[in-house]
C-alpha cells in the first residue's frame, strides 16, 4: 500500500550491500543474517506457497524482537524495503531486492488459562497454540491447518472454519500487538496504546509495520463435532442444494463449506480424491453435538456418500475437518464474497465448475460465513462483510510461469460470479494483483492509507500485501 510520496513499484530497485555491511548486522543478531552466497539461504526465503518469488539482499532469521528492530533499521540506512515471512502460506509480490525478516524462529507461546488469552510468537503456528489451549479447556479462533502461521492468518482476517461464526473474525479479537514499525521502534499497540496503528495492521498486515508478538483471545470450546462428507462430482447439484438449504437457516454454532475438488495424482493426494471429480463438504458444530444428525440430515440425503468422517472430537482435531495437504506446493488464487447462495448463484457455479463445464481448477471453495462473522465490534479492524453470506476461493496448482491456463481459469470463475459479488473479498486468499482496495470499504481504505502515510511515509514495507 503506497502512499502518494512513496515508490509505485512493488521491486526495489537494486540496492549494493557490502559483505561487511551484512557481517556487521549478523553480528548484532542473536539470530543469523544469510546472502545468496550462503548455506539455508534458499530455505530461509521459501515458503509454503512455492509460487511465491522471493530473492531478497538480505534474509535475517529473527529470533526475538531485537532482532527485527536491527533488521529495520539495518534495512532503513541501505535504503531496503522490508518484508516478511513466518509460514508463507500466501500469495505475495515477487521480491526481487531489499531485506526479507523471517520469524519462523520466534514461536513462543504462552497461554493463560483464567485469563482466556494466549501470548503468540510471530512465527508460531496453530498447531503451536492449540494443544496448550486444550490443555486449558480453550481454543483459538485458528485456520484449517495447524502448519499456517498464526499472527498472518490473524491480521488477514482470521477466518475459523470451526469457530467462526459463533465469535466472529480472528482479528476482532486480538488484544494488543508487540509492533517493529518503521523508525525502527518496538510499540506495544492495543485500543489505548497506538490504537490507529493497532486498527490498521489489522488488516494492513506487514505493510504497515513487523508484528514480533500478539496477544489473542481464547473461547470455551473444549470439543466439536466435525468433518467431512465427500460426494461423486457428477452430484454436485444435488449437493450444492441441500448446502444451500442448510447454510440459508444454520444456527451460529454450525460451520460450513463445500469445495469442489479436482486434484492431480500426486504423492500426498489420498486416493479417494486423486485424479477424480469429488464434492467435499466441511462440517463443524459447537457447543451442540447432539444436533448435528439433524442439521446436517440435507446434506447426508442429498446423494449417495462416497466417505462420512463427521464424529466428535477434541480441538486438537481440528485439521479433521478440511485435511489440508501438509507439504508445501505452488498455487494461484481468485476470490469474492458473495451475498447469497439462490438458485441462479448455483446454476452460475455450476456452468463454471459443475461435472459438465470442463472446468479443469483443483479447488473451487464456497465457505458460509455470517453470524458474527457479519457483526464488526467498535474495536474491529477494516474485514469489509457487509452484505455477504460466502466466501468464494478458486485455486489453480501449478508454477505461474507454466499454469496460465489454470490462472485464468481462476479469475474467470470469480468474473462470472461477480453480479451476486459483494465488491469486496477476503484478504488472506487474495491474489496479488495490484487491486488491494478491493478487500476493504472505500472508508477503511482511506482510513488505511492515512495510516500507513503517518507511520511509514518512505513506504519501507511495501512488499507486502496491501499495496497500491
């Protein structure tokens, strides 16, 4: 996101960096600082989507705040912008110069139980937080896959699979931020405290400063009921009616999402899903299991079930419900909210990925959302849901220099659904595609570009999404 006196490019320009210069700072580090020309640099700038082009001066491998504080301002005196990686599970603009800051060292966690809140490390990951949360009876509001970071599915919204529309966005209830911002200061920004910089890297991200630690709420959720239902393709209407009837009166407690699924053959794909057409419904309920045979009797119904995986489990379970591939891969991504799931929204999908499109894209996802996913506290951040009832994600696997036809198949699938589209979409399945306004109001936009002028008018982070 830039600003009007900021550089418009999302590359720095090459910048020199002497073997000194980088010498001194490792020097400095408690953690490492690594070149081209070193051991573990490639590992230490990929991430888990490996379509992401990232090729930085300078990679430092943080290990506690002083480290990124070093790192930023290292970054500021050679005229390098900054950015960041924990788990890299998104899309981001290639970064071709400039200083890259990984904190997938810094995965401290501490959880208090009485308090119903847990202190996370910028690089921990779910499946960091959720087992010490069990132990206390509590589960935070996390993603599909306990291998996604925690602080950046957070600050991108934050949307729970399990728990989300019964307590709403991830980003509405975080508590305060440890922040690196661009003068090179740690803050500590919660609603008193820097409360413009605490709104705005809510959603901002690492655009507007390095987020080292984050202070979370935890709920009461000690055990769900959840998992998924797989179908032939060739029932995907049939199915995607009864998801819309189920979804258009489902209570808070119950989460769902159908993805339509095509995936290769490959070492990892179960053979269930390999290399066929197969309809994959999500579900999780809370706090009500003894009605989950009922709320979901539509969707058992609909046609002949190829697998039912839907049981009782504890919160650790949580990756049950989407089983998520664990090993790292290349992907491209469209997505919109949409405002309803009718009869004619379902045709649209259908034409573009039903058993008769000859649709070709591996993942084409619907998620409800609603509940208190719609209501935004006074504290909230800028997630823009007015409106809207579905997240609608569409994935093509591949390189990007050598998927343009699944690339284009992805956007093509989000263009035809856009006269029930809201205008605006989720941010942490966003595609870098030079349009960041588009997951925000025209308000918090504004409001958000304000900000970022204020605490980074030299535009240091602009690697990194929301940008302009």
């Amino acid at each position: 996101m830039t600003t009007p006196t900021s550089h418009s490019s999302t590359s720095a320009e090459a910048v020199t960096v002497s073997t000194d210069d980088v010498l001194q700072l490792a020097a400095a580090l408690d953690g490492t600082a690594l070149t081209a020309a070193d051991e573990g640099y490639l590992a230490a700038c990929t991430g888990y989507n490996l379509a992401s082009h990232r090729r930085p001066d300078v990679v430092v491998l943080a290990e506690s705040a002083a480290d990124v504080v070093a790192a930023v301002t290292f970054a500021s005196e050679h005229g390098l912008p900054v950015a960041v990686v924990a788990t890299g599970h998104h899309g981001v603009a290639p970064l071709e110069h400039g200083l890259l800051v990984n904190t997938s060292r810094m995965n401290a966690v501490e959880v208090d139980g009485p308090g119903r809140r847990a202190v996370v490390g910028a690089g921990a990951r779910w499946n960091d937080v959720v087992p010490l949360a069990a132990d206390h009876q509590l589960t935070p509001l996390h993603g599909s896959s306990g291998q996604v970071g925690v602080v950046g599915f957070t600050l991108g919204g934050g949307l729970s699979p399990i728990l989300g529309r019964k307590y709403g966005w991830g980003a509405h209830h975080v508590l305060a931020l440890d922040v690196v911002t661009a003068a090179g200061e740690l803050v500590h920004a919660d609603a008193t405290q820097h409360a413009d910089l605490f709104w705005a890297i809510r959603g901002g991200r690492s655009s507007i400063g390095v987020v080292t630690s984050m202070e979370i709420e935890l709920f009461p959720v000690s055990r769900f009921v959840g998992g998924g239902l797989f179908f032939d393709g060739e029932d995907a209407e049939a199915v995607l009616v009864a998801f819309a009837r189920v979804t258009a009166d489902a209570p808070d407690e119950l989460t769902l999402s159908v993805a339509f699924l095509r995936l290769p053959p490959v070492p990892g794909i179960p053979e269930l899903l390999a290399g066929r057409f197969v309809l994959h419904v999500r579900v999780a309920l809370i706090h009500a299991p003894a009605e989950i045979d009922r709320l979901i009797a539509p969707l058992r119904e609909a046609a002949p079930l190829l697998l039912d995986t839907v049981q009782e489990t504890p919160s650790e379970g949580f990756e049950h419900v989407h089983n998520d591939p664990e090993a790292p891969a290349p992907f491209s991504e469209a997505t919109s909210m949409l405002t309803e799931l009718t009869p004619d929204v379902q045709r649209a999908l259908l034409d573009q990925v039903g058993p008769r499109s000859g649709a070709g894209l591996h993942i084409v996802e619907l998620r409800h959302i609603g509940g208190a996913l719609a209501r935004t506290p006074q504290t909230g951040r800028a997630v823009s849901t007015a409106d809207a009832s579905y997240v609608l994600w569409a994935v093509s696997i591949g390189m990007p220099e050598d998927d343009a036809t699944g690339i284009a198949e992805t956007r093509s699938v989000v263009a035809a659904m856009e006269h029930w589209s809201t205008g605006t979409r989720y941010l942490n399945f966003a595609p870098e595609d030079g349009r960041p306004e588009a997951a925000f109001s025209a308000d918090d936009w504004a409001r958000l570009r304000r900000v970022k002028a204020e605490v980074d008018p030299l535009d240091l982070f602009r690697t990194e999404q929301p940008q302009a």
